[in-house]
C-alpha cells in the first residue's frame, strides 16, 4: 500500500493527528479524555499539543504502555464504528474498508514506533 510507504516518513504523532494517514479523526476531546484516564494534565491547545504532552508525560511517569493501551482501544472503537458503517452502507464500502486498513495500521504504528 502506497500510504504504508509514505507513513514511515512521518512520526507516529504525525501519522495519528492526519486523517490521510491514519484513515481516523482523532479530537482533542479524545486526547484529553484520555489524559483523564491516566491522570495527566494535557494543555488547552491544538490536538498536536496535546498528543505531545500525553506521549512525553507518559514516558516520564512510566505510563507509556498504558497510553498504548487508551489510544488502541480508541482505535478499535473506531473500526467497530466503521464495520458497522460499512455493513450498513454498501455504496460506500470502497471508502469505508480504506478507513479500517488505515486504522489498522496505525495500530501498528503505535505498538511499534510509540
């Protein structure tokens, strides 16, 4: 996959907060709840911010595999979204199945680079 090969020239931050290549919308929203979950203290600023704030306060609070865990589950819930989608709207399947394929390999990404 073309995007697959791209991917790997950007950092695992880049890749998750662009929908091109992560294939999901991921909201501040997202990132801050799942500083809650963690119990760290993200800035009220761009998702960019935000996500690295989560990835350098976890690494020092030895939280990382945890932060792993969240944005994985995330993920996840997004491509259960997207099957449902997809089962429901057949004319948009072509889209639908790019989405899951970028998702999924942003989980490898965050399992592997993060």
């Amino acid at each position: 996959m073309k995007n697959a090969k791209v991917s790997n020239l950007v950092t695992p931050s880049e890749h998750l907060l662009s929908l091109f290549f992560s294939g999901l919308y991921l909201s501040n929203y997202d990132f801050i709840e799942i500083g809650k979950k963690l119990n760290i203290q993200t800035p009220i600023k761009d998702r960019e911010a935000i996500l690295k704030t989560l990835i350098t306060d976890s690494k020092e609070a030895d939280k990382i595999v945890e932060l792993k865990g969240e944005l994985l589950n995330l993920i996840n819930n997004r491509i259960d979204d997207y099957i449902k989608l997809d089962n429901n709207y057949k004319n948009t399947s072509i889209i639908i199945k790019s989405w899951i394929e970028r998702a999924k390999k942003s989980k490898e990404i965050i399992k592997e680079r993060i």
